[in-house]
C-alpha cells in the first residue's frame, strides 16, 4: 500500500515537472515572437532617423523630445531588447537541457578547435579591446572528447565572454590537455580581469546570480544563466567545471569532461 502512495506521488511530481518545462517553453517562443518584430522596428528606425532625420533636428529645435534624446532612447530600446531577447534563449536552453528535450548529436572533438571557434565567434568583441591578448594553447597529447561540438562552443562562448567582459587588459588564455589520471581531459579559461570574490565562486553557478560588485563593468549585457547552461552540458557528459579566483588575480574556469580516445597525432 505505502510503495503504492509513494508511486503515485512520484508520478505527479514527474509530471508537474513536465508541466513546468512545457510551460517555460510555450511561454518563451511565445515572447520572442513580439520582441524579435520589436528589436527588428527599434534597428530598423534607429538607422532610418540617423541617416535622415538627425541632420534636420536642430538641437534647439522647439521639440519636446530633442533629436538627440530620440536616437537615445531608441538605443536603449535595441540594447535592452537584445538583454531580454538573451534571456528568453538562455531560459530556452537550461529548459531543453533539464527536461531532457535537448537533442544531442555527439562525435569526437577537438576541443582547443571549438575554442577558437568561438574566439571568432567574439572576433567583434575582442577587437574592441586590443589591449587584451587571447591565446589558445593546446597540449599536443590532448585526447578528444565525444560530445556535440555546437553545445561546446556554447560552453567556450559563454567562459570567453565573461573573461572578456570581465578584463580591460591583459590575456585571456585557453589550455586544453590531459587531466592527471589520464581518463579526462582538462580545459582552463584563464584570465587576468578583476577576479571573484572567495564566497562567490559556487554561487556564480547559479541560475541569475551575479557578482554584485562586478555589475557596475557591464551592467546590461548578462543573463545570469550562461554560467548555469555550461555547468548542465559539462555534467550531461559526466564532467566538472569549477572556478578559482585570488583577488587582483583574474579568474579562472576549469571543466574536465572523460576522453573519447587517445589522440595519435
Ligand atoms: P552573466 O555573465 O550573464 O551575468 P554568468 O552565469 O555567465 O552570467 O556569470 C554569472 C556571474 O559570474 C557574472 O555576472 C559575474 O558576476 C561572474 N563572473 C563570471 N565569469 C567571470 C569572470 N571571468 N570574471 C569575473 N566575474 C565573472
């Protein structure tokens, strides 16, 4: 009778929790459906009102909006449009992944190559500033790993964006080799920004939890949850990720995930 109830109970929890995920799901594709047509209009009249219409404005002109506080505002139209369109496919993600909808096509791979992926990926991102070397370095007996190579870029692209978003200055570097026991292999994304507080380093996994003192760097751009999306996909290979910091010593992010096969050159 009691393994009976106790069936019972867990079922209904299982599919309350598929409720949850089906409902996160609807209701995000439902939102960016509006918000892409709003980001698309703000971009498209943005663009139209610099090239025709700021020229016309005069700065005293008898507007109770000047021309130059409309192109403002249009601006942070786009910039906070693109922050909740961010957010509503982080949320997708996390969802996808930890209701087990997320489809994954795995096939060895090398993982210093999607590390440079995604440094061209953010080609943008770094040119902006040159004061910051990016270097990835990749230990010539470093195994592959059996994974889908999109979802690890995903990873790469989330660590090397904060690092970056994170430092003025200085290098970022990525190291991949052999982990010490020889079944794993070991990825670093070092860099020499302004680091994490001791207490923080476990929380930053959480879902939206960001470094209080960190924001004022980059206030509008973060989610939150890319931290939190590279932990799941490191873990659905049945990998770690951890981060270390010492302060003024930069930051560093370390994943293991278990070896495909050695590598033979
Ligand atoms: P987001 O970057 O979108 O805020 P993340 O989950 O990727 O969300 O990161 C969570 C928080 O961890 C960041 O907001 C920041 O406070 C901190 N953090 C992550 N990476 C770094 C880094 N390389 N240097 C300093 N702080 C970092």
């Amino acid at each position: 009778e009691r393994t009976r109830e106790l069936r019972e109970a867990n079922l209904k929890l299982l599919q309350l929790d598929e409720l949850k995920s089906s409902f996160i799901s609807l209701v995000s594709h439902e939102l960016r459906t509006p918000l892409t047509s709003v980001l698309g209009y703000a971009k498209v009249t943005s663009k139209a009102f610099r090239k025709h219409f700021k020229p016309l404005v005069q700065d005293d002109a008898p507007l109770t909006v000047r021309g130059d506080q409309i192109l403002d505002n249009l601006q942070v139209i786009e910039s906070e449009g693109g922050r909740l369109s961010r957010l509503i496919n982080d949320l997708l993600d996390l969802n996808r992944i930890e209701s087990g909808r997320q489809p994954w096509h795995d096939r060895p791979v090398n993982l210093a190559e999607e590390a440079r992926a995604a440094v061209r990926v953010l080609q943008r991102e770094f040119s902006e500033k040159p004061q910051l070397r990016v270097e990835v370095a990749m230990h010539p007996e470093a195994p592959l790993v059996m994974a889908d190579c999109d979802r690890i870029r995903q990873v790469f692209i989330n660590l090397l964006s904060n690092a970056l978003k994170f430092s003025a200055e200085g290098f970022i570097r990525v190291t991949v080799g052999p982990d010490a026991s020889g079944q794993g292999v070991t990825v670093t994304v070092q860099d020499s920004g302004i680091g994490i507080p001791g207490e923080d380093l476990e929380r930053i996994f959480d879902r939206f939890y960001q470094v209080a003192k960190n924001q004022d760097t980059d206030k509008a751009s973060g989610t939150g949850l890319g931290l939190a999306i590279s932990r799941q996909i490191v873990e659905h290979y049945g990998g770690r990720m951890w981060a270390e910091s010492s302060p003024g010593q930069g930051a560093s992010f370390t994943f293991v995930l278990p070896r495909y096969a050695r590598f033979e050159g």
